[in-house]
C-alpha cells in the first residue's frame, strides 16, 4: 500500500506499463504453449509417471527401437505409487532427445564396529549396461572416509579396465568442507566409453583408528553439480543410498554414414547425424536442423518452427514472414525499407543508389527516438519492478514472522511477564553476512532440532547460530519454547541467549560461542579423554549440578531440561560446562509439581519411571544427570550395542557393579589414583541415589549440587577424618542399604536385582521398538 501511495499521479501510467508488459510476456509463453511437438510413435504413450519417453524409447511392444539397443523402457504401476520408469534394473528420472539418461545410482558402504569386525550391511554396487556409456562430462566417481579406498571396474574398448582413489585423515580438524582432494574425501574423472560398471569402498586399518567419528568408507558415482563435499557425510552417509547419475545413449553401433548406406538408418526429415566423439561409444546421434524442433529419431519429427509467434523477431513498422525453416521481415503495406529501417514515404536516393543526408539524417533521428523510448520504457518497467519486488519482501518477512511463532512468541512472553528488551532481534541480512551465507564449512553440528552455524557479527562478536528445520511446526513450537524458558535464565554455566531472527523461512536463534566442543566428545574420544582429569571432571559434574539446581530452585518458574546427556554440555577453554539445548524443555507453574507430556528424551537417559507414566517432575532430570555421572566415572556411552546384552544400558550395568562392589573394575583407568578412591566410591553412591527406579528415592538437584561442593572442596583431605552436615551426608550415601526392587504390595523395598532386570528388559524393548 506504502508504494502506491507514494507512486501520486504516476500510479495509473505505472499501471499502464505494467500490464502492457505482462500482456506482451503472457502472450509470448501462450505462443511458445502452443507448440507441441511429438515425442512418441503414433498410438503410443510418450510418458511414465512424470518422466516423459521419447522415441526411440519405448514403453511396450512395438513402441520402442529393436535390435540397435536397449530403448525398452519397463513402466511399472503399483497400487500405491506412482508410476516408475525402469531401464534394467535402472529406476529412470529423466531421458533427453539429446542422448542423456538421469538416474539413481545406489553407492557401495563398507562398515565395521569399534573392534574393527565388518558389519553385514557391507555392500558393492554394479550397473550392467552394454548400450549405455558412463556420462564422461557430467559424472565422478567418489570415494568418502578417513579410512578409505576405492575401485571402480568396467569395460573400456572391449578389455577390463580399473582406476580407484584413496582418502585418509587423523580426525575432523583437516578436513575442508567443499575441498575433495584426498582429505576425508577423493574424487577421479571416469573414461570415455565405460560401461558394465562396479565399484566398492574398502578400509585400510577396518576404521579402527577413526571409528569415533567415521566408522564406514563409502564409494559413489555422482553427477559433477550435484555433490559438494561436507565433513557431515563421514558419518551421516547411509547404506541402500542413491546418487544422481548420468548416462549417455546413442543409436547402434555404427557410424552415420555406414549406417544410411546400409538401410537401417533412423535420423528423420529434417534432421541431422553425428558421430559420437572417438572413444566415447559406439553408434550416432540425430539433431534437427536449424528452424526446426521436435523428435528427430520420429520420421517427421523435426517440424518447422513459426519464427514469427515471436511478436518483437522484426523492427517496427515490419511484419514477420515465415518460411520453410527460416523467415523473413519486410514493410508494412505503405512504406518502404532503406538500410533496414521502414519510412512511410521513399526518401531521396543519390544516384548512386545510397540515401541522401537528409535521408540519413531522418533515418538517425528515428533510431535515436526508437532507443530513448525504449530505454525509457525499461526504466519505468525496472522501477514498477523493483518497487513490487520490495513490497513483496515485507510481506514475506511479515509472513514468516507469523508462521515461525511471532505472535504466540509475543503472547508466551506476556504470559510470563517477560521482554524482550535485552534480547537483539537480528535482521537476515546480520546473520548471512554473520554466516558467509550459511556455508557448510560455518557448520557447527546437527541435531534433532536442527542445525548450528559458526558466525561472526559486525563487532566482530564469535556467536552460535542455531536454524531449525524447515516445513515441521513442531520444530517451531520447540523453538518457541526454547526462546522463552531462556528468557528466564541467567547463569554462569547455561548457554546465554543473545537474540533471535523471526524474517526468514526458518527461525534462528543466536547464542554465545563455546569453543571447546561438547562433554560428549571429551568424554568419549580416546584422544581428548586421557587429558580429561579426574579434577576437571568433578567440577564439570559439579557446575553442571549448578546449573540444573538454578533451573529446578532459583527461577521464576521451574525448568525441567527434560533431556540432560553429555551430548548437550558445552565446554569453553578453561573447561567451564554450559548447559544447552533447551528445545526439550518445560516451564512447571509454582503450584504443580508435575506435568503430563509425550515422553521426549534420548535412550540411554530416560528417566523410566517417566518413560512408563508420562509424568515429568524435577526428578527425571536427577536420573538424567546421574548417567552423565556414571559416564564421567567410567567413560562409558549411556547406551551402546557393541556392548554385551547385559552391559548395554550404562545406568543398569554401573548399579549392578556398585551392588557387587564391582566398581574400581568399571572406573576409567586414568581417573583413579590412591587419594581419590574414597572420594570415587562416595560420588558413584550419589550417582546410584540419582539413578533410583523410584523418583521419591531421588535427592533434589540442589542437594546433589551442595554434596558435590562438599566434596569438592575436601578434594585433598582425608574423607574418614571430616563429618561435615553429617546427617544430610549420611542420607546421600546411603544409597547403598537402599535398594532397587520394590514391593507394589507393601510399598516396602527389598535387596534383590529383580527391579532392575525388568527394567533393563522395558529400556532395550523400548529400543527395539523404535521408542
């Protein structure tokens, strides 16, 4: 509205303009509609699905060319689904007159478990196709893995033919996204000429040294504007995946001129052969001639193209003649052509036959004119343009403002007597230039909620930048989520919150920049766990317990994290844990004390009596944390299949082994030393507390945060010499005349190991079933 407003008494010529613009394009693309030239025999369907079948492809008997090729084309019907285009065991997405055939090729994987033993998804890939070649200008072959080498077979000239690549890398450091040049990443150019293809991926040292973060190798033929390398593939790559692929065909095995004096020459009226280039195959090509479109394999598929449907193919004052492949222009009834341009009147002619300087001087006079009204023209089509093309940008930003959450942002905010105010509200054209464009090499990782950017703002401030998934309204709802339960906290070791963007298609938020990775990766990679100290790893435990005690104790309202793992502690240079990812989270009103929700977490660290009731209380995130502790103490995963069946669920096997005073065997090794083994044994016992069955059996967080201080700080003192709070140690501690089993009859626990069998029987059930 602000544009028309603005545009004054220039808003109807605009108009104006504009629509005798938009009339001249409709009426050129109705015109260019209208020509339909057939791609099939007659009789026959030139389509399968949505992929269009030209001849001399064909979907059934007598349709398609015989006994020069493979040009049948088995279009499969199911009940269910679309129609698919097969050629062999080839699914087809696009074929071209042009002689190109698009589609999915599968790639080759080749996975081992953490012991080095290959898994039985191992697969090799092959393409047999004697009539096909591989597409020299359009594919590469690629090899992806830090472990890796591959080979690709064919047949090049009627003899056996291999060429392969290899990749290596220590860890993710060296790797360049977009770079695929021997570093987590090969690529080679494939022969002209090679078909029946194979090729598969293989491992050096069975992935033993890299298995952390790339377990598998893999091997794919691609198409060259298709792919574009990402650290991400080491691990996100999958088996039974597809690669766009390209193949060239050509007709027979014969050249074009032994091909027309033999008879069995196919090219139609109109058209043209071409030899394929020596080396890339066997057999010819047909194009049609110039003015002319359509089919050339068809006999009278080449059909003259109307030049003059193109209204503005002549100058003006000039009609459009059409001829038999070509077309000319000439005057209008009334006027007369000199030097190109029509005149209403004959001018002067010098007896040489040249236009006089009078008549030289109108003809530039007109030319002149003709340009500046066009330019003219153009200006005032540019300026209605650009002036639609802004408005249309507001409205946009308008509508993903309300469809990222805008409105419901505002109204939770009120809800919770909260602002904004300190909370910048960036602008998409900040965080693009923040995040060179959201460039793969800015990306941090990826999670369930989406992905996180590296980016740099203007004052020159290092930020994270988290982008949720794009056409899910759950995703945005967890965003909204996220957004409020941070407005409410402000603490040293929580993930501070500096602002959002709610402009884009997908919405953003921004927080502060942890640069030393997660607890995760510290804890379980060999390389960073050994430098991991028993020291760091208390206080970690403890500043986390902090934080969790804030959210549960110290806000307005209480926060449940509801999905607490080591995957979600951030770490900065000096080993200060920050607690993050708040998408899960739940903001509980003063007067509950707990809420009814879809059981939302990781396996692993569910809370099970939550995972079996629904109901989240503080307590589910007291179980969380205990697994993050048992990890810190043991370096263990908190659930890993190539763990025995018994030792697979972490929570269950660290009970069990505290119960049978199996603990200094679980420690990780390191950790341990003859000053600390009491402290240990003390801190695993409040983990075993936290792991309780029971959430009434549980500490409150901010207990568990004031025990950790306590021990903490006797870090160098003799643990039998000091009686601090007595009473609130001895009720922490006694987790181990406490046990797991209860009685449902007399509410009354027992010392058995029941309990905790059913329970690690519900946990790998609830795995199994996808839970």
């Amino acid at each position: 509205m602000l544009f028309w407003e603005n545009s004054g008494a220039m808003g109807f010529h605009s108009m104006l303009v504009l629509v005798t613009c938009v009339g001249v394009m409709l009426t050129a693309i109705m015109a260019a509609a209208a020509i339909a030239y057939p791609l099939a025999l007659p009789n026959c369907s030139d389509s399968c699905g949505n992929v269009k079948i030209p001849y001399p492809f064909g979907t059934t008997e007598g349709c398609y060319l015989k006994e020069r090729g493979d040009f049948f084309i088995n279009c499969s019907k199911s009940h269910d689904q679309p129609d698919e285009p097969m050629s062999g065991n080839i699914p087809v997405t696009n074929i071209s007159i042009e002689g190109e055939m698009n589609f999915m090729m599968y790639s080759s994987i080749n996975c081992y478990n953490q012991s080095g033993t290959p898994l039985s998804n191992n697969t090799e890939s092959w393409l047999q196709v004697p009539d096909y070649t591989v597409s020299v200008t359009k594919n590469k072959f690629v090899a992806v893995g830090c472990d890796t080498y591959a080979f690709l077979n064919g047949t090049l000239k009627d003899a056996p033919f291999t060429i392969g690549c290899l990749s290596k890398c220590n860890d993710t450091r060296n790797i360049v996204n977009g770079d695929c040049s021997g570093i987590g990443c090969c690529q080679i150019d494939i022969p002209e000429g090679l078909t029946d293809i194979d090729f598969a991926a293989y491992s050096f040292h069975n992935h033993s040294d890299v298995w952390s973060f790339n377990p598998c190798s893999f091997a794919f033929i691609i198409q060259k504007d298709k792919f574009s390398f990402s650290s991400a593939y080491l691990t996100s790559l999958q088996n039974n995946e597809t690669f766009p692929m390209v193949l060239d065909w050509a007709i027979g095995n014969e050249t074009c001129k032994v091909a027309q004096n033999k008879g069995n020459y196919i090219c139609g009226g109109n058209s043209t052969c071409s030899d394929l280039k020596n080396g890339s195959g066997p057999g010819y090509r047909c194009k049609c001639k110039k003015g002319y479109d359509g089919n050339p394999y068809l006999k009278d598929g080449c059909q003259d193209i109307d030049e003059c449907n193109d209204k503005k193919i002549c100058p003006v004052k000039q009609i459009c003649v059409n001829e038999v492949g070509s077309y000319h222009c000439s005057c209008i009834e009334g006027y007369h052509k000199v030097e190109g341009v029509c005149f209403r009147n004959s001018p002067a002619i010098s007896p040489s036959g040249q236009p006089t300087s009078q008549s030289s001087l109108t003809i530039y006079l007109a030319v002149g004119i003709s340009i500046i009204s066009l330019l003219v023209l153009l200006l005032g089509c540019s300026w209605i343009y650009w002036g639609l093309k802004k408005r249309k940008i507001i409205k946009l930003k308008e509508k993903f403002f309300q469809q990222n959450g805008g409105l419901l942002l505002k109204q939770k905010l009120s809800n919770h007597q909260k602002s904004i105010e300190t909370t910048k509200i960036f602008t998409t054209e900040e965080l693009k230039k923040a995040t060179n464009n959201y460039d793969e090499s800015r990306v941090l990782g990826q999670g369930g909620y989406g992905t996180v950017y590296r980016g740099v703002l203007s004052d020159n401030t290092v930020v994270a930048i988290k982008k949720s998934k794009i056409g899910d309204q759950s995703q945005i709802e967890q965003f909204i989520n996220e957004m409020i339960v941070l407005t409410q906290i402000n603490h040293r070791n929580v993930v501070k919150l500096f602002g959002c963007c709610l402009e884009t298609e997908v919405p953003l938020l921004v927080y502060e920049f942890i640069t030393n990775g997660t607890l995760s990766n510290h804890v379980h990679d060999k390389s960073l766990s050994s430098s991991l100290s028993w020291e760091k790893r208390l206080k970690i435990a403890t500043e986390i317990a902090g934080a969790l005690a804030y959210l549960h104790s110290s806000t307005s309202m209480s926060i449940i994290h509801r999905d607490v793992k080591t995957a979600n502690i951030l770490l900065d240079d000096d080993y200060t844990a920050k607690v993050a990812d708040f998408g899960a989270s739940r903001l509980v009103p003063l007067d509950q004390t707990q809420l009814n929700t879809l059981v939302q977490g990781t396996l692993g660290y569910l809370d099970p009596e939550y995972m079996q009731t629904s109901q989240l209380t503080e307590k589910s995130d007291v179980y969380s944390f205990g697994v993050v502790m048992a990890e810190l103490l043991t370096g263990k995963k908190a659930l890993s299949f190539d763990r025995p069946e018994i030792d697979r669920n972490l929570a269950i096997s660290f009970v069990s082994a505290i119960k049978e005073d199996r603990l200094l065997q679980i420690l990780e090794d390191h950790i341990v030393s003859e000053g600390n083994i009491e402290q240990l044994k003390e801190i695993a016992n409040l983990a075993k507390r936290c792991l309780s069955l029971r959430g009434e059996d549980r500490p409150f967080m901010k207990e568990v945060a004031k025990e950790l201080e306590r021990l903490r700080s006797m870090e160098k003192t003799p643990l039998g010499n000091i009686d601090i709070d007595g009473k609130k140690t001895e009720y922490l501690l006694s987790a181990t005349s406490h046990s797991f089993n209860i009685d449902v009859g007399t509410g009354c626990s027992t010392s058995t190991t029941t309990e905790y069998d059913s329970i690690r029987e519900q946990v790998l059930k609830s795995v199994e079933d996808g839970r």
